[in-house]
C-alpha cells in the first residue's frame, strides 16, 4: 500500500489512517550492522562508496552512524517478476532520544528527510529513483542494526485500502466505506518472484500478528494460493 496516498492519511475523526506497516517477508530489511564515524570534514563513505556529507544539524551524541545498502523494487502493475531499482545508501542513527534513519541517492544531504518509526511519527519520504517516485516508510530495530524499508510493491492494495477506507477531508464523495476505520498493512507475498509466491511462513505471521494487535477485520487479497 502506497502510504502517500491522499484518502490514507487521516480518519473522519482525525486519528492517523494508517496505524502501521510490516512487511514479513524481509523484502525491505536492510542490514545496517556496518558502523563508522565521519572525518573531519564530517563526511561518510557510504557502503556505495559515496561520499555523504553528514549536516551539523543532525545531532548524533554517540559519533556512531550504521550504515547499509539497498536495492528496493519497482511497483508492478502484473504478476510477474518486479525489476530492481538503484542501490540507495542507507544510514541509521540515534539522535539521544530515539532511532533515525535516511535513505539517500546522491550524497547530498542538507535536505534529506530523516524518518524513525513509521507507528511513532507517521511520516513517510519519497524516493526519486530511475525517473520515477516512491512513497517508502521505515521502522528501525535492533539498536539501529536492521533497518526495514517499506514501499508499494503494486496498486492492488492501496485501492482495496481506498474503498474499504479512504477518508478526504472535504470531499464526502470520495470517502470509502468505512472513513472512520484505521488500517494496518501486512505484506506476505514475495514480491521479487511475482504475486503467484506466496510466502506461508509470512502469511502465518501476520495472522498471529492480527491477532496481538486486535485486529476486527482482516482483508487478505491474492491471485492464487496453491
């Protein structure tokens, strides 16, 4: 589900659209175990190796930067093999108070958007990668070693999300069924095979994970389970 999506962002009632997302295919995780420090001229070299001015406005305390690199995958609208996109360098630290991370491209940094969480800020960048846009969020774990990155791997769900849900303010004629209701993404399917693999083991998790979070109503759509 693209989380940039007018209709996504807010509740008739003002709460955040979308609650969460999770991916448990580990698709989006990136390994950000690698740390270095900058050099005096507050530089990284980025496991790309690019250079990555760091700006003096991120606070760091600890002097400590996680890095990674990734290659994400481009939306497709069938169900065959989605196509890779550019490596992006990846890095992760902790500002004092909590977990940060930013995807960038080119190495310049000054106006590189920072995300933690997506379920604490509910903020999300867009990426511009092979002349195209992509909506991403993250969520950070273990202490800034694994990063996941989460984008929409096709329009399927963003449009069973937008009639099951959407809300635009404003525009009541617009709105889904249900504009009130919240949304909690769970991928399952790996999106580097096509939409005929599903992965069961995800499939198991996000069930148990519907059930921890209490979740009312479940939508899971595919084009074929074997």
């Amino acid at each position: 589900m693209d989380v940039s999506l007018e209709g996504l962002q807010t509740t008739s009632e003002g709460h955040p659209k979308i609650i969460d997302c999770f991916d448990f295919t580990g698709i989006g995780d990136v390994d950000t175990s690698i740390v270095k420090e900058m050099d005096s001229k507050s530089v990284l070299i980025g496991l790309s190796g690019r250079k990555l001015k760091i700006p003096s406005k991120w606070k760091n305390p600890s002097g400590k930067w996680h890095l990674g690199l990734k290659s994400l995958y481009k939306p497709s609208t069938s169900d065959y093999t989605s196509e890779k996109l550019s490596e992006i360098d990846c890095i992760v630290w902790f500002n004092g108070e909590k977990w940060c991370a930013c995807i960038e491209t080119f190495g310049n940094l000054k106006n590189a958007k920072i995300l933690t969480n997506f379920r604490d800020s509910h903020e999300f960048g867009i990426l511009c990668l092979n002349k195209m846009e992509l909506a991403y969020c993250v969520t950070l774990h273990n202490e800034g070693n694994l990063l996941e990155i989460f984008t929409p791997y096709k329009d399927h769900g963003s449009i069973v999300a937008q009639i099951a849900a959407a809300h635009f303010p404003g525009k009541p004629e617009r709105n889904g069924l249900a504009p009130g209701a919240q949304i909690i993404y769970m991928n399952t399917t790996h999106t580097e095979k096509g939409n005929y693999e599903i992965n069961y083991n995800a499939f198991k998790k996000a069930i148990l994970k519907c059930a921890e979070m209490k979740v009312d109503i479940i939508n899971y759509s595919c084009t074929y389970i074997g």
